[in-house]
C-alpha cells in the first residue's frame, strides 16, 4: 500500500491550491480516504473524507465551504481542491487511508503573502 501526495506550494491567502493523492497496491475503489494536516506545533487533524465510490463526504468546520475532496478511482487519485486560503491553512497535509492505517509522506501548504 502507498499513497504519494503532490500539489503543496506557497500560495497568497485568498489563492487556490489542488492536492493530489496518488494511491497504489491496494483496491483504491473499495476504500474511504481522508486528507489530515498538520501544523507547526500542533496536533494532526482530520480536514477532509470522502467514501468508497465517494457517495458521502464530511469536512472539518475549518474548511468547510472552502475545500472540496473528490476521488477518481480510474486514475486511482484522491483530490482536495482547496480555495480561499488561510494563513490558518499552513501546515504538512497528508493522505491516510483508513482501511489499511497507512499515510502518504505528507505534502507543504504554506499560505502566505
């Protein structure tokens, strides 16, 4: 099982950024995957789910509004488009998988002008 994340950067707040989720090794169609974020000094938080065939999705307060989670289960990726960023949206984001409790090696959003 592993999953590679892309698409972090700097970006000024109010800009947008895309994240990627490549996933491999494992049915990718069949499972729930999630993004979680990390910042500086402060614990790992959940931001973002979305279901196997992706019927449901669930967002943290923070970001709801703002970041949408998609999946494409043909290219096997997992999305997280991110709009109207943050200073507050700094931090490492990771793709996690829960089914086989594995994390991607996470990916840099810094959100700054």
């Amino acid at each position: 099982v592993q999953l590679v994340e892309s698409g972090g950067g700097l970006v000024q707040p109010g800009g947008s950024l895309r994240l990627s989720c490549a996933a491999s090794g494992f049915t990718v169609s069949r499972s729930g995957m999630s993004w979680y974020r990390q910042a500086p000094g402060k614990e790992r938080e959940l931001v973002a789910h979305i279901t196997s065939a992706g019927s449901s999705t669930n967002y943290a307060d923070s970001v709801k509004g703002r970041f949408t989670i998609s999946r494409d289960d043909a290219m096997r990726t997992v999305y997280l488009q991110m709009n109207s960023l943050k200073p507050d949206d700094t931090a490492v984001y990771y793709c996690y998988v829960p089914r086989f409790k594995t994390w991607g090696q996470g990916t840099q959003v810094t959100v700054s002008s």
